[in-house]
C-alpha cells in the first residue's frame, strides 16, 4: 500500500479535544492492524506540534518536516511490531529528538570534511544540548495528564501569559494557574536544575529553570 502524508495546518486543541493515553493505545492498536485512517488521525492530531519541536533543533522548515514525515514512514512500515512504551506523544517526541540529532551530527561532519569549515566538537556538542534542553522540557511535558501538559506547553514553550492560555482553552485563569503550579512541580523533579548557565536567557523560556536528565531513547522510531 502506498502512502502519501501531506502537511496540513490544524487548528491548535482545545481543553475538551486533546487525547488521552487510552485514546493513543486504541489508535495504536488500529495502526497495528493496518487501519491507514487511524494512522492519518494520529499523524494529523501530531504533526505540527513535532515539527515545531524539529524545527527548533534544525531550523530549517524542509528538514524539519522531512524528519517528523521519516518517524511516521518508519512507523508505517513497521507498524505491525509497533509497540511504544509508554505515551505514545512521548514516543514521537523522542523519536523525532533522535531523527533530528542524527541529521545535525551528519551535517557537522559534512561542513568539516567538505567544505573545509571548523567546527569543533565542542561547538556542535553545545548545539546539541542546547536542543535537548528544549527536548527534555518537552518530554516531561508530555508525560503529565494530558490537559496539564497543554497548559504547561503553552506557558513554557510557547509563551503564552495566563489569561491567552485561558482564552484559548475555555478555562478560568485560576485553574490555568493551579495546573500550571502542580506541572511545574513535575518538571523539577523530572529534570535536574542547571548549576549555571553563562546568559540569562528570555523570561517565560523553558531552558531558565530546567537542565535535562539525559534519559537514553532508541534512535528513529
């Protein structure tokens, strides 16, 4: 069977139409099964948050949507051993995280061994943690119940003040604020505190608070 995924633009969830973990297994189950339209609804209910996070290790639009359809190519194809452990978004971002890392270690060697430049290992090793910074955030973001997760998302990757979160979820600011208290808690102990850092970086940012744990993962999918 042939597969053709093409980006869509979706609107962001709401408070009432995010997944839950049940929800995921059941699409997974389908997957396995060959269902292709479960796996167009998983691909279309994830993709652009994954390209997001790609896109912050590459910084390139087409790499970035190459890696994130790649993770799904591969589950596609071995989707009748596919068994994710644990959530499965925390699957796709870790997939994502490894596909995007492969890519930045391949074009560093390209740059010193083509085109004579010099970059050293320590400047890429910097590039690299500098994303996973951002990746374990979102890792352990996507381990929390999944409406907490949304509202945790928006504060510390995306920036969003209270009261925006709020407008776009349908919820009042207290519980905004009460969510947001119980995931931060969460995410300290989930992730190491940094013992020092040379810049301040922008306030709202999740790399301020957060060092990650290094957790090992598979490469791909």
């Amino acid at each position: 069977m042939s597969l053709e995924l093409r980006l869509i633009p979706q609107p962001p969830p709401s408070w009432d139409d995010v997944r839950t973990d049940a929800d995921e297994r059941v699409w997974v189950e389908r997957v396995r099964a060959g269902d292709i339209a479960a796996f167009e609804g998983l691909y279309r209910a994830y993709w652009e948050r994954l390209y997001a996070f790609a896109f912050r290790y590459l910084h390139a639009k087409e790499e970035a949507e190459e890696v994130v359809q790649e993770v799904f190519f591969r589950i596609w194809r071995g989707r009748a051993h596919w068994v994710p452990a644990g959530a499965v978004r925390n699957y796709l971002y870790l997939a994502v995280r490894n596909s995007a890392r492969d890519r930045l270690e391949r074009a560093a060697v390209a740059r010193r061994w083509s085109f004579g430049q010099r970059e050293t290992n320590a400047e890429v090793q910097s590039h690299l943690e500098a994303a996973d910074l951002v990746a374990a955030v979102e890792s352990a973001i996507a381990e929390l119940p999944v409406k907490r997760s949304v509202i945790c998302k928006l504060r510390l990757i995306d920036e969003l003040s209270y009261a925006q979160i709020a407008e776009r979820l349908g919820i009042s600011e207290k519980t905004v604020e009460t969510q947001l208290a119980r995931g931060l808690k969460f995410l300290r102990e989930r992730i190491r505190p940094q013992p020092r850092m040379t810049a301040a970086p922008p306030e709202g940012s999740a790399a301020k608070a957060y060092r990650p744990a290094a957790p090992a993962a598979p490469r791909g999918a």
